[in-house]
C-alpha cells in the first residue's frame, strides 16, 4: 500500500470510530432512565477489564484502559446534564433530526428503529419527547404515523415544517461523471430521477436516506454516493458533491412535538381528530360549524378506521385554542351531535414558513 491508501484508510477507520463513538454515547445517555444513579463502579470496571483482558497486539492494556475511561468518564458527564431524551424514527442525519434540532435545541437525539418505538418510549417514560413526521407537501399524509396517532395518549405540543434538500454526498470530494451508483431510499431516488438520468448514475434502493450515508461513510465502496440531507454530510464527514437535486418544485415535511403532557400555555393551532357516520352531510354538518364561527382550518386528511371498515377518522387542523370561547363552542355543539372527538393538543404553530 503506498502513502495515500494508507491514509484513506485511516481516515475511513476514524471516521467509523467517531460514528460509533456517538451511538455509545447515545446509548449511555439512555441508560440514565434506568439507574437509581449516574456512577455505577462495579459496571465501569467490569467494562475496564474487559478491556485490559483483550489481547491486542499494537494496543496495550494500560492504553485500553486509559481510552475507555476517558469515554466512560465523558458518558458520565452527558448523564449528568440535564439533556432531554428527543426520539425520531431513523439514523442519525435524517430529516426528522433535522426537526429536533429545530424543535428542541441542544438536546440529545435518540434514534429509533420504527415509528412505534418513538411513540412507545415516549408513552412508557424512556424517552421525553418525541418528534414524528406528519405529512409531506409532495407524498401526503404519513399512513402510519397517523394510524399512532389515532390510538395514544400523547400530546402533540409543537410543529415545524422541514425543507427537504436532497444532497448528493460522497466521501471525498469528487466530479460527478466519476460516480457510478448512487444509494438512498426509494422515496428520494424517486424524486432525484431527472438527475441521476442525467448524470448516467445507476439507482440502488437503502432503506433510509441517512443511513445510505452512513453505511457509505463507514464502507466507502467505490464509485459510490448517496443522497441525503446536508446534516448527514456533517456527521458523517461527507462532501457535498451537488445540492438541491430534487426534480420537482419545493419540498417540505411537517413533524410534530409529541410529549406525555399537554403544551403549558396558550397555544394558536390545534390539533383533533373525530369520527362520524359514513353518511351524506355528515361531515360537511361538522366542517359548517367551523366556518359558522370563523375558524380557520389548516387541514383536513382522512383514514379509513381499521376497526370499521368504511368508516373514517379525520384528522383537522385548525387556528386557535382549546380554551377560547368561540372554539369550545364548536366542540360543544359537537358533542351535542353525538360526535366523538379526540384532542391531540392545543400548540405554538411554527412561524418559519
């Protein structure tokens, strides 16, 4: 190997080691719900002679111990700080991270595998917050998380529309015409078409956008990019070979702020959903009285109820508070036409856009 491949694998290797340096410390930070406190002696220095055990020929025992105490002792300090726990479904750098950094800055990012688990540590206490993803301006409403949303208790006490800057990333920085396979989840090869066409770059599906960046960074195929958002290229050490590749016109996300207890406040959107009879007028008698008393809806979506099919839930948006008059008269005329309506959460409504 000469110099240059030397160094390339280095820095593949280091890149790797910071990667997993992070989930450690995501995991550890997590570990703190369980733990009556934050030092356990007995754990560290069963972790610490395990190190000391492992015959590694260039890295000696001293060494190991000196590198893991030095983790262990930064594991302590996170568990220390008073760092809310902010799940998302996905890897590290997807989109929806992107809206926890704008929803809960300066807190700890918990990635979970399904949309179920943020909903569920969230619900059992595991995890403080939860930031789920809605609906999108080009694909629509996310099936399965409204599906969640139908049957928890948790509140929905923030939102923030995410614009979606698909990125072409590579490990190094290199020319286009030298790429030959771009990675990245099916959803964003769909809306990157024109461009990889153009580009002669061959399509391979990954079951995430951040995570073809991260597995990218981590095995450093040849020839190979992957498109994610700008946020994966600064955790994962990438370059931006080209930005704002999508075909189509503007693309955003909204994701909501979930939490086990309502927003402490006054909030100017609100969320519901309710359902009535599959019946002529019956929905249109419910959205007259919203406009009768001058409320202002942001959206409306429906699902059919899996409980009863040909039935639906629908899902309303709309501009206000539980707690003003105009609007808890609605819901009283609504509970006099035998409507059942669950409230999500009254919240501050993102002022971005």
């Amino acid at each position: 190997m000469k110099l240059d491949e030397i160094r390339q694998r280095i820095d593949k290797i280091d890149r790797e080691l910071l990667v997993l340096l992070q989930e450690r410390m995501s995991l550890a930070i997590r570990s703190k719900k369980f733990k009556s406190a934050v030092v356990d002696p007995g754990r560290e220095e069963v972790v610490l002679s395990r190190a000391e055990r492992m015959n590694l020929a260039l890295v000696q025992s001293s060494f190991a111990r000196q590198l893991l105490g030095t983790i262990i002792a930064e594991s302590r300090r996170l568990q220390q700080e008073d760092l809310r726990l902010v799940a998302f479904q996905g890897e590290p750098g997807a989109y929806s991270e992107v809206a926890c950094r704008r929803l809960v800055p300066g807190h700890a990012f918990i990635p979970c595998m399904e949309f179920v688990h943020v909903f569920e540590g969230v619900q059992e206490g595991y995890l403080d917050l939860g930031v789920v993803p809605v609906e999108n301006s080009l694909e629509g409403a996310v099936t399965q998380v409204n599906d969640l949303l139908t049957t928890t208790d948790l509140k929905v006490i923030g939102e923030v529309r995410v614009a979606v800057n698909h990125c072409l990333l590579a490990t190094e920085a290199v020319d286009v015409r030298d790429l030959r396979v771009v990675y990245s989840h099916p959803q964003a090869l769909a809306q990157c078409q024109r461009f990889l066409i153009q580009n002669k770059l061959e399509a391979r599906p990954y079951y995430d956008t951040a995570g073809a960046a991260k597995m990218l960074a981590r095995e450093n195929p040849r020839a190979a990019a992957a498109i994610a958002s700008p946020l994966c290229a600064e955790l994962y050490d990438m370059e931006i070979v080209a930005q704002g590749i999508a075909d189509g016109a503007a693309n955003s996300t909204r994701f909501l702020l979930l939490s086990r207890q309502p927003y402490q406040g006054r909030g100017d959107k609100t969320s519901i959903i309710f359902a009535t009879a599959h019946q002529a007028g019956r929905l249109f008698n419910v959205l007259r009285l919203f406009a009768e008393a001058d409320i202002n809806l942001t959206r409306i979506a429906s699902m059919p109820l899996r409980s009863d099919p040909g039935n639906y839930s629908f899902f309303l948006d709309f501009e206000g508070d539980m707690g003003d008059a105009h609007v808890t008269k609605v819901f009283k005329q609504l509970d006099e036409m035998g409507i059942a309506v669950k409230c999500l959460g009254s919240y501050p409504a993102d002022q971005s856009s």
